[in-house]
C-alpha cells in the first residue's frame, strides 16, 4: 500500500480529502461528521473526524 500527502492549510465550510491506495485505488472509505448540529458542541464532531483520520494514516505506515 501506498500513498502521497498533500497537505494544505484552507478556510472553508465542507473539507474533502483522498488517500489512493495502490492495491485497490478504485475503493473508498467515507469518514464524516456533522458540524453544526443544534445543542451540542461542534468541535466534539471536528475532533472525532480527525482522531479517525489520525489513526487510519498511522495504519497506513
């Protein structure tokens, strides 16, 4: 397995990213999270998102 980062700093409302892989490139693992749900801390969602973003890449080494 393989991969390229490509990493830049944005402002913006929705985020994307893709991590191809080399043994199954036309496959896909879909993380997300709901940012602006009423009553509840937004930045909880944020955190969880990146912490499974986290760990994934770690696996990936």
């Amino acid at each position: 397995m393989s991969f390229k980062k490509n990493v830049q700093k944005i402002s913006a409302d929705n985020v994307a990213a893709i991590i191809r892989g080399s043994e199954f490139p036309d496959e896909y693992v879909v993380l997300t999270a709901h940012l602006d749900h009423v009553g509840t801390q937004m930045e909880i969602y944020t955190m969880v998102l990146m912490t499974m973003a986290q760990e994934l890449l770690q696996c990936l080494k």
